[in-house]
C-alpha cells in the first residue's frame, strides 16, 4: 500500500511540528525507514462471511505416536502456538511462568536439568531472553537445537527500536507476535522443524499448520475490518508496556508513545508530565495497561490527562489461564485485545466475533509450566 505511506510521514512531521510549537520532545517511535516485510503492510478491509465461528471442529489425522520430541518454550504465546502445531507428538515445557516479566526474567540454575533433555528450544529472540539463552546453549545436548523463531521471521531491517526500546539500547522491540502474520511465520518455522526432526509426523505438522493458517487469516482479515470501525482520528495507541510496534503498521493505527522506560522501571515526574501534555495534544480518547506490569501511574495519567484508562491489554498472557483451558490461546488474547482497544476508541468490536479463536488441539492443561 505505497500510498500510505507518505500519509504517516506527514502526519509524523505534523506532530512533530506540533511538539516543537509547544516546547515538548518529541518522543522517538520506530526508525523511520520503510518496513518491507508482507505481514508489516497496511491490510485491505474486506467483509468475511461471520460463519467462521460456528464452523465445526477441525478433523485432523491421527498424531500416531506421542512425546516423540522434547520441546522446551519461553513465553506463552510461543508455547501456544508449538502446543498447536505439535499437539500429542510433543512433550512441551515453558520456561517463563505466564503473569511474570519476560523481559527481565531470569531461569533458575535448577531449569538447566530440563533444557539439558529437550531436542528442540524454541525462543522469540531479538534479544528478549538473553539469561534463558545463555543457561539453554549452556545445557544443549548434542543434535538439540535452539530455534530463534523472531530471527528467522524478520530481517534486521525491519527490528524496530523505539520509545521502550531504543536504538542506543541495542534490544530491539521484540513482540513479533502481536503481529498475527508473523506469528504465522513463527508457526511455518516451527511446522517445518518438527517435520525435519520427526518425519513421521510430517502430515500430521501440515494438518495443523493449514488450520492454524485457517483461523490466522480470519483474525487478521477481523482485526483489519474491526479497527477501521475506530473513528481514524482515534487510531492512536499509547500503552504502558511498549508491546504494539509490530501490530500498528499492518492495521493502520499509530504508536504515540509508551509510559514504561526502557529499563522497565516507572516513569519519572518529570515523563508523567510530559505524558500528560502529548495525550491532550494528541486528543487520544484512551490509554492502555497490561495486567503484567500494575502500575497506579496509568491511572494517574489518564485522570490527570482526563482520558479513559483500560488495563487489560495483554502481549505475554494469555486469557481463560483458570477458565476454559480451550480459549487459553494465542487467538483468544489478540481477540480480547481488539475489542479493548476497539470499544475504549469509540469503534464496533462486534466484528471480531468471527474469529474463530479456541485451540486446534483443545484444553492445553497438560503443558508442564515451569515452577517459579
Ligand atoms: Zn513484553
């Protein structure tokens, strides 16, 4: 969608115009240069038939054998997705507890007993989990591998360094997967390893994969139509946790800004204020939190700034953790998060309702999470 693009510029230089009228920095977002992968261009509107949900189950092959690989994951959305693509064939581990910082989480020396078994590591990478990097190449058994899914599925070109992430940090922003496409990509990379480590499996990875391709492709058409409901003015998203850099490009809405510094401590008086400033100018209607970083500075800013404050968005967990282990997915959190931010920025969420956004292989509590 190359005409866009020049729309984005201006409105950058617009407000940054604006900032420089009213003596305010101007918070840096991403780099500036043009994305060039396909999952980071501005997605098309088009209608779905509204069935998608009440489609029937999936018929997949029998997986034939089970636990034939030893699977160790990190974040929960990384789990979810391995969970999906693997079902019985794998035994999966997760490393980092859901509801825990994955950004500063550290493994505990005794996780090196498990990852010292696995045959396959799967990480986001771009840096984001260094510590259980380090202990996981440490530990690996002869023939194990450590796949960097986020690696692999982006060029550096297109890493985004930004307000929580900046470029003199050297980490890049590392949630890939808010972006559904990529998470596909993750899901392709992930198909394609298990077939090469397990060819017995081989159909059984395909089955998977086409229906998690299926139902990817209906999230992101949903998200596509859903936040184009959102008057465009309010397209703007400002959320405490920096965790929307990849999401913003392929559906049309723009990162202001982040509340959370990049050392993951709170905001200085002095970042509050002017947060409360760039939110008046911007006229945003609401700002976000996230259920893993509480934090009263959210709800500080958005009285003071006299705008809606939503906690609930959500990059690393995942929703129905104590409800209905059969919507504790990757597709549910994306769900529940375009209907926050689509209802708290004056759009209709009803459209998501055609996601169809339970796990292909159902109730996943037989993952073994690692102990905190
Ligand atoms: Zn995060």
């Amino acid at each position: 969608m190359p005409i866009k693009r020049p729309v984005v510029r201006i409105a950058a230089l617009f407000v940054a115009v604006a900032y420089a009228l009213t003596g305010l920095s101007v918070p840096t977002f991403a780099q500036g240069q043009p994305l060039t992968s396909p999952a980071l261009q501005l997605c098309t509107p088009t209608p779905l038939s509204g069935r998608e949900t009440t489609q029937p189950d999936p018929v997949l092959p029998d997986p034939g054998a089970a636990a034939v690989l030893k699977v160790v994951t990190t974040v929960a959305p990384i789990t979810n997705v391995v969970f999906n693509i693997g079902g019985p064939r794998i035994a999966i581990r997760s490393l980092i507890p859901e509801g825990q910082d994955s950004h500063t989480f550290e493994p505990k020396p005794s996780d090196a007993a498990f990852l010292a078994e696995a045959d396959l590591i799967f990480l986001n990478g771009l840096r984001l989990e260094e510590p259980s990097r380090k202990l996981a190449e440490a530990n690996l058994k002869p023939g194990a591998e450590i796949i960097a899914l986020g690696n692999l599925t982006l060029p550096e070109s297109d890493w985004v360094f930004d307000f929580s992430f900046p470029k003199e940090g050297g980490d890049p922003n590392p949630h890939l997967w808010v972006n559904p496409l990529l998470t596909l990509e993750y899901a392709k990379i992930v198909r394609d390893t298990l077939t090469r480590r397990d060819p017995d499996g081989a159909a059984y990875y395909l089955a998977t994969y086409t229906e998690f391709e299926r139902r990817i492709t209906v999230l992101d058409q949903a998200i596509c139509n859903t936040i184009q409901t959102i008057p465009e003015k309010n397209r703007k998203l400002l959320t405490y946790h920096d965790s929307f850099a990849y999401f913003a490009p392929r559906y049309g809405m723009t990162v202001i800004g982040a509340i959370q510094p990049s050392d993951f401590s709170e905001p200085s008086a002095q970042d509050v204020a002017r947060l409360i400033e760039q939110i008046k100018a911007e006229g945003v209607p609401a700002i976000f939190g996230s259920e893993v970083f509480p934090s009263p500075i959210i709800e500080q800013i958005g009285k003071e700034a006299g705008v809606k404050f939503i906690e609930t968005l959500s990059d690393d967990d995942l929703p129905n953790q104590t409800g209905d282990r059969r919507l504790h997915s990757f597709l549910m959190m994306m769900v529940e998060n375009v209907k926050t931010m689509t209802a708290a920025l004056g759009g209709d969420p009803t459209l998501m309702n055609a996601v169809r956004a339970d796990n292909i292989q159902g109730d996943d509590s037989a993952i073994v999470e690692s102990g905190e």
